[in-house]
C-alpha cells in the first residue's frame, strides 16, 4: 500500500517535521483514498461524511507552523477518522439513523476537541451500525460497510467504518466506541488494532449513548504505538462526565519496549471451546507461545461464568437502550412526520419511520425487561451476573496474572447477509469481548495472523486502569508477530 | 417464559413505537428465540451477588451547585425557528380540530 495516509502516526510525524510531507499533501491523499475507496465497486462506504475543502484553513495553519519551525500539537496535521456517533460541530452526527439524518450538534465532544487541541484533522465521519447496535455495521441506515479484505464480507462492527477506513490505508487512525466489543471485533476483522480503555479513563462526553454504563471510546490504529499516542490524548478526567476517572493519566508508552518477562498470562479455558474454529485455537496457541518464548509466565486460568456473559450483557444493554433512546421522539431531533394528528402519534409515527430492525427489537426487549412484573426476572438478574463475571476477572487478577489472552472473535469476517436473519447468532460474534464491557477492563485487540487471507485478532485484557501494562504485553506480542512478514495487505 | 403478540402490542405502546403488522410478526418470533436464549441465566444461584452498579462502582456525586457554565451557541443558533424566547414547533392539526390558538 503506497499511500501517504497508510503510514503510522510516527511515519508521518517524521514526514512533516523533516519538511518531506506536508500536511496539505496528507489531506489530498487522504480525500483521493476516500474518494478511490467510494469508486471501486462496490464501494467500500467507510464515511457517512467528509470534511474535505473545509479543512484546508486549518492545513494551511499546520504547514506554516512547521515551515517557521514552531512546536506543534503530538497530532498535528494527521488527519484522524471519528465514528459517527461522537458529536461535532462542523460535521453531522447520524448515529447511522435516518432519525437523526442532518442533525449538527450544538456543542463537541469531549473527544473531538481534545483532537483538535492536539492539532489532528477531523477528516470525517465513519459508518457504523445504528445507534452502534451491531456486530456487522450493516444495520446502518447509510448502507453497509465493506471489508477491505474481501468486499462481500463485513468489517464487524458497530465501528465497521472507523476499521475499514484504517485497514484501507485511507486514515492512520480512526476513534470507534465499544459498548461491547465494537472496537476490539472490527479491528480483528479488519486486521488492525482496536483499544477499549477501561470504563472511566476516557470522557462519554458528546459520545451518543447506547448504553450508558457499559459505553466507552477507544482508537483503531496500526499499531500498538499509534493506539498508546492516541489514548494519552483523549483520556483524562472531564467534569463534563461524571463517570469519568479522576485519576492521573500516565504515558501510556512507557513500556512498550519493557518486554513481557516476569509478567503472568492467563489463559481462560472458558475461552476456547471444543466448537472454537480450529484455524483461531491454533493462531491463538501460537500467539500465547510466543508470549511464554519471550519470558511470560503463562497459566490456565478460570472463568467460570463466561457462559452467562451475552444474556447478561444484552439484558443490561438493551435496558439502558431503550431508556437512552426515549429521547428521539420526532420533536426534539431530527425526522417529523408531517402527518401524525396527535403528539402521542407524532413520537409512534417518527420513532416507527426512523429507527430500522434491530433498534426496534432492542428497544422492545429493553422496555419489556424494564416492565412491571418482569423488573427483577430480566434486568436485576442480568445485573447480578454482571457482578459474578467482574468478580472473576477480580480473582484471576488477585491471583498474580497481569494480563488475560483470548482470542477476539470466534470467527474471521463473515459474509454480507449471512447472520440478519438470525439475531441470536449475531449476538454471539460478541461472546469473547462483552466481559470487558462488564467488567469494565481495558481490552485491546490485535492482529495475530489470518485464516485463508482473512485477518484474525487476539484479545489481552488488563487491571482497571492498567493500560500501560495492556499496551506493554500488546506491544511485545506485536513484534514478535511482525518478524513474519504479513503476505498481502487490502 | 414466553412473550406473545399482545405482549409486544402493549410494549410498543409503552415505547411509542409504530409498528407494522410483518414487523409485529417478526418480532414476535425474533423475541421469543432471544429471550429463549436468554433463559441460561435463570438457572443461576444469585442470592449472593448483589446487583453491579449499586455498590463501589456507582457514580460520584458532586455538589449541586449552580455554575457558570453557559452554552457555546445560544439556543436560538441552534434552533429551526425562534421566536420570544421559545422553539417554534410545527403545528400538529389535532390541535386545529381542538381550536387551540397555537401559532404555526
């Protein structure tokens, strides 16, 4: 992949700062890559909108500051892809919903103005599936997403676009939003990298919420390094939100070249089923060889209650769900139809047009589980196992292990409508990445290898609020990883 | 447990959700198989586990004290229509059939 934006952010930093590339240069390859990206049938539809020409203010800012030789921002001219439920103010935020078709936020996230602070472009923003409610990214009211790998399979999702615009090479980073896996399952799709920090370490601020105690906002990079940079920009306590963690934020790179000797590696059994695809066991095995070949001590750890994760997680989200998005009634945001005669009508009549399948069906299961009578059955309960599976994970942790390995996905990238038919089996591409949702834990995923040309990541999961050590195992597995040359890219 | 029709008929008003008649037959079916699967946890002894979110985890509170916290564009930047201090809404014709003097 010849293109300038296919570089890491250090690629690129080193580019500008030595006077090679300019940030204009950056911009325009960035807008032909989209542009490529949309031409090539059938199109890749990364982007639900793009800044484009309105950016060239800002370039212009950039390559005179290098030009006078001044200090800039750690992001300065790299343009930087948002996922399209994270507000801003010069672009939309459609959530992927045609309820919020043409909706512009009055106010930024908190996200976005930290990017901007630290000089990025904010190129656009990318496709995901409604209201971030998908595994696929085809339940987006903008039409699917493609894998670039193979474009009659999906990029995963919710953060399809934000994976498929990085694994192109059309932007060196991309900011997604995991409620339960929507970074980390992407980016195993997609062969790139995807960080779900630890609930709290990164502000919800103007992130659209889904579900609210399990959301949270991480990058998707190509590197390891990239998504260490990345989350020592947005993280931070925000008095904007309140589950933010007033905790200091460290440089998350410190130890990235610290290598994995003495450190202690859980491997969950729970986590590798006798059905699990025997091309993933196996790249798994060799990831966690690897691992013990660099001086991990690797254990078998237990789990136990793994098996209740994705009742427990959709309970708990489709709840939250269906309370957050009471506020898209046909009034306040977006699509009104014309002809409803009553206000109970106007929000029946707008909410029925605007929300597509599986929002309608979680929102359903979310109000039914939050009823009268069914309270303490459906969501109390799922709230309870909730508590279960934090307290292993607080277990194996009390135990001395500094880090779990799974694999990310049970399976590689599957085909276009293959699973919209069957929620249930939808659901379940969740089932490795949803407990640290849950449990709150910082998980990344990277890429470990590839099945018949199809990328396949591996999941670590850490302490709260112990992205250093996360980054550090990640880092170490990474190169390693590396030393094999990959065959192709898309 | 099971969930049926009239269930979903009753949930949908509650959730001020339209809902054509394939889609009332599709979630009908779709609901059932979820909650279905969702019946693994019911076999699960709970007594001991206090429900998350209730305990150590929940959300600090700050002082509720008035800031000066303003918005970055006044509210009638952000508006359609702006009229006296108020959103001006579309009128809704049942008001028209109950003669109220709404404006618009």
């Amino acid at each position: 992949m010849s293109r300038l934006t296919a570089g890491t952010i250090g690629e690129l930093r080193d580019g500008l700062r030595s006077g090679r590339v300019r940030a204009a240069d950056l911009l325009e390859a960035a807008l032909e890559g989209i542009a490529d990206s949309e031409a090539e049938q059938p199109a890749l539809n990364a982007f639900i909108s793009v800044a484009g020409e309105r950016l060239a203010e800002q370039v212009d800012a950039v390559d005179r500051a290098l030009g006078a030789g001044e200090e800039l921002g750690s992001l300065a001219g790299i343009p930087v892809a948002i996922k399209d439920n994270i507000c801003t103010r010069e672009l939309p935020t459609t959530c992927g919903s045609r309820i919020l078709e043409g909706y512009v936020s009055p106010y930024e996230a908190a996200v976005a103005r930290k990017l901007r602070a630290a000089g990025a472009l904010i190129l656009g923003k990318t496709n995901l599936d409604e209201f971030s409610m998908g595994s696929s990214t085809e339940n987006s009211g903008f039409g699917p997403t493609r894998n670039p790998w193979d474009r009659m399979r999906v990029p995963g999702g919710s953060s399809g676009g934000s994976a498929a615009a990085v694994a192109a090479g059309l932007v060196p980073v991309a900011l997604g939003s995991d409620t339960g896996g929507s970074i980390r399952q992407p980016a195993s799709f997609c062969g790139v990298v995807g960080l779900k920090p630890t609930y709290g370490r990164v502000s919800r601020y103007g992130l659209v919420a889904f579900a609210s105690s399990l959301d949270q906002i991480g990058p998707l990079t190509r590197t390891v390094e990239d998504a260490a940079l990345m989350l020592s920009v947005i993280a931070g306590v925000d008095r904007f939100d309140s589950t933010s963690a007033d905790l200091p934020v460290p440089d998350f790179g410190e130890r990235l070249d610290a290598g994995v000797d003495g450190l202690a590696v859980g491997v969950p059994r729970e986590y590798f089923p006798d059905d699990l695809d025997d091309g993933i066991a196996s790249l798994c095995r060799s990831a966690v060889e690897r691992l013990a070949g660099m001086g991990a001590e690797v254990r078998e750890i237990s789990l136990p209650h793994t098996e209740y994760a994705i009742p427990a997680y959709y309970l708990v989200a489709m709840a939250e769900a269906s309370s957050n998005l009471a506020r898209y009634d046909g009034v306040r945001y977006g699509l009104r139809v014309p002809s409803a005669s009553s206000t109970m009508a106007v929000y029946r009549e707008a909410r029925g047009a605007g929300f597509g399948a599986e929002v309608k069906r979680r929102i359903m299961l979310g109000t039914y589980s939050l009823s009268a009578g069914y309270y303490d059955e459906y969501y109390g309960r799922g709230q309870r196992v909730r508590r279960l599976i934090a307290r292993d994970f607080d277990n194996v942790f009390a135990q001395g292990i500094d880090a779990v390995f799974t694999p990310t996905a049970p399976t590689v990238a599957f085909r276009l409508g293959e699973r919209v038919d069957d929620p249930v089996e939808m659901y379940l591409s969740d089932v490795f990445t949803v407990t640290a949702n849950l449990a709150r834990l910082p998980a990344i995923s990277i890429p470990i290898g590839r099945i018949e040309g199809l990328p396949v990541g591996g999941q670590l999961l850490a302490r709260h609020f112990d992205e250093t050590t996360l980054l550090q195992v990640a880092s170490t597995l990474e190169r390693s990883i590396a030393a094999d040359p990959l065959d192709r890219e898309p | 447990m099971t969930i049926e029709r009239k269930d979903l008929e009753r949930i949908a008003e509650l959730a001020r959700l339209r809902l054509s008649e394939p889609e009332l037959v599709r979630l009908t079916a779709d609901c059932q198989a979820i909650l279905a699967y969702f019946e693994a946890i019911r076999g699960l002894d709970l007594t001991q586990a206090t429900p998350a979110g209730t305990l150590e985890q929940e959300a600090p509170m700050r002082e509720d004290r008035v800031g000066s916290d303003s918005l970055e564009r006044p509210p009638e930047q952000m508006a359609p229509a702006w009229r006296e201090g108020y959103f001006v809404l579309p009128r809704l014709p049942a008001m028209d059939a109950e003669g109220e003097g709404a404006e618009e």
